[in-house]
C-alpha cells in the first residue's frame, strides 16, 4: 500500500468554490479520509497541457512547480487533464493562493502550496509512490492575539493620555495667572484646519491606492525617521521622570548630552534595523510595535485639539472616512476590495492575484507599516508557512486618543481628579472590545471607529453633563482664555465693567 502524507489546507472566508489552500507540513495520516494518487510532474509548471491528454490525470492529485503563470491558470489546466487536487511546490516565498471571482468561478478543484524542501524530503521518506488527502486544521474563532492587541491600544491610549495631561499641567503650572497655554507643538482649534486635514488624509490614501509601489517606500523612510524621533521623545521624557542624571560633554562651543547622544543612537539603530528587516515576521512585529506605540505616544502628546466641538467635528469627519473607505469603497474598486485593505495590506492582498511577481513582490514584501501587529497564537499550522496576525491600525488609537488627552487636559485645567481622563480611556476600552466582539461575530474585519467614536464621544460628553460643565468642556481653550480676559477686566475696570463681566 502506498504512503501518505497530509497537505494541511484552510478554507477562504470569501463565498466561493475553491478553496484557498496552503501546505504548512509533511505528515503521516492518521485520519480515514479521501486520498490521492500523487503524479510528479514537479519538471514542469503546467501553464498549459503540452503533449498530455485530456483524462490523462483523472482522479489522481498532481504536483507541479511554481512560476510562469498564475494559480488560477495551473489550477484550470489541471482540472482539463482530469486532476482531482493541485498541489504546487514552491521555491518562493509562501503565500496563499488567490485569484479573482472570474478565475474562482471556473475552478472546481483543491489547489495548495507547499514547499519544495519538503516535496523533496517526502519523496525521501515516501519513496516517489505516494498518495495525498488535504484536511483543515482546526482554526478556533477566537485568539488571545485578540486580548494582548486590546491590551496594547489601551495602554497606548492611556499613556499617550496621561504624558499630554501631565504636560498641560506642567505648563500651567508655571504659567501666571491660571493662563492655560496648550502645551502641544501643534493645536488643531479651527473647523477648516480639521477639514483640511481629513481632505488631505483622503487624498494620501487614494494616491497610494493608485501608486502603491513608488509611494510605499517613501512612507517607509517617514515611518523610520518620525518613529526614531518619536521613540527619543518617549525615551528622553521617561528618563527625566525617573531622574537619571545628565553628563556633558563639550561638542565645540555647545555642550552635549551623553545621555541624549545615547538614546539618539539607539532609536536611530532600531528604527533603520526595522527598515532593513521588516519582512521578517517571526520577531520583526515586536519592534515594529514598540515603534508603533512611540509613534502614537508623541502624535498624542503633539498634536492637541482646542475644545470638545473641534473632538466632534474630527472624530465625526474621520468615522465616515474610515466607513467610506471600508465599506462603500468595494462597489467601487475593480476587484471588489476596499481601497482601505488593499493599501494596508499591500495591493493584491485581499483579492486579485494576476501572476506571481505582482504575489511575492508587492503583497508578501513590501507593506505600509500603519498597523499594530500581534501573531495569531493557535494559527499553529498556517504560521509554520506565513505568520498570521491579528491587527489595528495606527488610526484607531491616534484618533480617539487625542479625544483622550484633551480630557485629560481638561481635568487639569477644572483640577478635577482625572474623572473625564479614566471614563474616556474605560469607554475606549469598552469600544474596542465591542468592536473585536462584531468582527469575531460577523467573521470579517470592522472599521474600529464605527465603534470608538461612539463610545468615546458620548461618554465624555455624558461626565460633562452629570457634572454640569458642558459649558466649560465644549468651549476647551477658549472658554479658558474668556475668564482670563474677565479677571483682568475686574482687576482694571470700574464696578460698572465688573457688573458686565
């Protein structure tokens, strides 16, 4: 009786008929299902039929080599010949098959991927007659990636929180007069600046849609240059909070900080190790994370809204943003994918696949990194191949936590004990485990905001009202500066002014 050995495969999510299937590993069987006589035809990447007869491989599962055509015409190829299953060998980099909803319509038949190192030490083990059954590892709907990527964005979140709020009071602090002056580098307090920073967000993500392959690189280097700064930034202020002493050093008539010449150096090595290693999944995603929460640290701690109708006004503009571009977008796109996944997953990456460059070069090594990574813990089998993760984009912490700082500016601004700060990071916390529910639930990726907006936005604003200070909270900066303005007129004016105050 022939050996056999198991090609793990896992089903598509998308409704259709062909199963989209990657080989993990080599195997004995152990299970009673369905097996295939194995024909070898690995000298060849059957991108057409040649001198073979149609029914030549009725039944029987055939294994061919990769390239020279796309999956979808190997698959059509060998399912002309008679072929029950299609199993490709690659010398490539592993990917997952896929093609478009023309192409899934005339395939009929199992096709997977497996390495040829492993094709090669099968037939070592099997010798060359061999029979094959494809099964589905079990893929549990739920992973604990789930809980450490809520837990990372909630951290994110409230850090990136507290430093603007404990920046604020810093500033106020050691300003006279009770004046509040922002202390963030960059203040969004006009409904055209926030409009005109939501149109420039459209236009960015629509140009990379189009010119995905030349633009990618320049994100890339931006990524490495303001996740270097922003790493200093976060390094530099957690190093004055513990109070680690400071030596200089003469750098011609300017002296330099030892310390700051050190974590300079360190943020830049790590950032440009990033850069030259993003591709490696098995560890790169923890740096690329730790980038990425420094990232949206100093965004947070930099970038400060004036008041709660300017919170409303951008977290409003960007919800429908981020629904537009996930949901309406597919009916408007040639492959039916939204322009939001196809830009942050590289092109190609949730749906047509013409040939094998436009697979390995674009969808598997080159992707924006905008996204929390977090592997997926008991996808076992599929990571042995392709490491998958679970993940959150940048703008689903950025945004809702500058609603986050500003309430935590606004508690130091009242000298309230950060009730506006915890309830807006606890409805944050809510959102988002809502969101992950919906998206384990309905079995397809949400846009975060949809949730987070809501959740944050009505929260704070029901504190406020409880607490009878909408007033105060929906004014921000400005309701600051108008007492200031009446305290000085009190000071300096007749009791006639002081009554019109």
């Amino acid at each position: 009786m022939a050996d056999v050995f198991e090609i793990p495969c896992f089903p598509s999510t998308q409704k259709h008929k062909w199963f989209r299937c990657v080989c993990v590993c080599v195997c004995v069987c152990v299970c009673l299902q369905v097996k295939y006589e194995l024909v070898n035809l690995t000298y060849s990447m059957l991108c057409d039929e040649g001198t073979m007869k149609p029914g030549s491989l009725d039944g029987k599962a055939v294994a061919v080599m990769r390239g020279g055509c796309a999956f979808s015409r190997k698959a059509q190829v060998a399912q002309d010949l008679g072929a029950a299953v299609l199993l490709i060998t690659s010398k490539e980099e592993m990917t997952t098959p896929s093609a478009n909803h023309t192409e899934y319509g005339k395939v009929k038949i199992p096709l997977a991927l497996m390495r040829y190192s492993d094709f090669l030490d099968a037939q070592k083990v099997f010798s060359d007659k061999m029979e094959v059954q494809l099964f589905a590892p079990p893929i549990p709907p739920f992973d604990v990636s789930i809980i450490v990527m809520l837990a990372l964005a909630v951290f994110t979140i409230a850090m990136g929180g507290f430093w603007s709020g404990a920046v604020e009071r810093s500033v106020t602090s050691s300003t006279p007069d009770c004046r509040s002056t922002d202390g963030g580098d960059v203040m969004l307090y006009s409904p055209l600046k926030v409009l005109l920073f939501v149109v420039l967000m459209c236009g960015m993500l629509v140009l990379m849609y189009f010119f995905y392959k030349w633009l990618v690189y320049v994100i890339i280097v931006i990524f490495c240059l303001a996740s270097a700064t922003a790493l200093y930034s976060c390094l530099n202020a957690l190093s004055n909070a513990v109070g680690c002493s400071k030596l200089n050093v003469s750098c011609g008539e300017r002296s330099c900080s030892v310390r700051s010449l050190l974590l300079a150096a360190v943020c830049i090595t790590l950032a440009v190790v990033w850069g030259v290693y993003r591709n490696e999944d098995r560890w790169i995603w923890i740096l690329q994370d730790l980038l990425g929460v420094a990232f949206c640290l100093h965004f947070m701690k930099t970038i400060t809204l004036s008041n709660y109708k300017i919170c409303v006004f951008l977290l409003s503009l960007l919800l429908i943003y981020d629904v537009f571009f996930v949901f309406i977008t597919p009916f408007l796109t040639p492959n039916g994918e939204s322009i939001m996944v196809q830009v942050a997953l590289g092109p190609g990456a949730g749906g047509e696949k013409v040939s094998l460059c436009v697979c390995v070069c674009v969808c598997v090594c080159v992707y924006l990194p905008v996204v929390m990574r977090v592997p997926r813990f008991s996808a076992w089998a599929q990571n042995l191949c392709m490491m998958q993760f679970s993940i959150l984009g940048y703008g689903d912490i950025i945004v809702p936590g500058l609603l986050v700082a500003y309430c935590h500016r606004f508690d130091v601004w009242i000298g309230s004990n950060r009730i506006y700060f915890i309830s807006c990071t606890i409805a944050y916390c809510v959102g988002l485990a809502v969101t992950f529910a919906v998206m384990l639930l309905s079995r397809m990726g949400q846009p975060a905001l949809l949730y987070l907006v809501p959740f944050t936005l009505i929260t704070s604003a029901a504190v406020a009202l409880s607490r009878k200070e909408f007033r105060q909270f929906w004014a921000g900066t400005t309701y600051q500066v108008m007492c200031v303005v009446c305290v000085e007129w009190i000071r300096h004016s007749s009791t006639s002014v002081l009554l019109q105050c």
